[in-house]
C-alpha cells in the first residue's frame, strides 16, 4: 500500500496467521489442516505451524484470497460452520489489513469428534 508517507508492506505469512488465529475461534473449527504429500493423510496442525494450512494470495488488483484447508467438528452444519468463517474472517482481516478480500475458499479436509 502506498501512503503519503511512503510504503506499507504486508508479508502473505503475517495475514496467514492472523487469519488462522481468527479461524480457529469460529465454532465447529478444530483446526487447520496439513495434508502430507508423501502418503496423502489429513493431519491436524499445531497453533505453531497453523499457517500451512492457509493459502494467501494478492490479485493483481490489490485484493486479496484466502485458501483455508480445516477440519470441522462432527455433527455441526458445514454450510454454518463455512458461513461463519467467512464472515469471522473476511471482516476481521480487512479491518486489520485494510486490503480488501476478494474470495475466500474453504476445503474440509477432515472431521474430528471432539469432547
């Protein structure tokens, strides 16, 4: 971002792990997900390395996208729990950025019962 006073740079990891902070507070999200290459398992991932779970992106016109891979919580509404994300962090990533989201793409890589 440009400003009278000069330039505001905004790393893709810093807006991952704010949103994946944001993220794992929606109801129904047990997690971020990491899936291994070598023999394809789902994993749950730790608060420390939750940003391998979280694609970030800026379009060339400055807005930006948001790739979530997470695990639900079994037995709640997917749609609900999407929906909520969504909006969680849609709104509380442009006020903390001020840049704009343009899409925001949810993959359910996993389902965990929790206690």
């Amino acid at each position: 971002m440009n400003t009278h006073m000069g330039n505001i740079v905004i790393d893709n990891e810093v807006i991952a792990k704010y949103a994946g902070s944001v993220a794992v507070e929606c109801f129904g999200i047990v997690g971020m997900a990491g899936v291994s290459m070598k023999d394809g398992l789902v994993k749950l991932l730790k608060m420390d390395s939750i940003t391998r779970g979280i694609s970030v992106s800026l379009q060339p016109n400055n807005k930006l996208v948001l790739d979530f891979h997470v695990i639900v919580a079994y037995g709640v509404s997917i749609l609900a729990v999407a929906d909520n994300l969504i909006d969680s962090v849609k709104y509380k990533v442009e006020e903390f950025t001020g840049i704009e989201i343009e899409k925001i793409n949810i993959y359910v890589d996993g389902v965990r019962v929790i206690d």
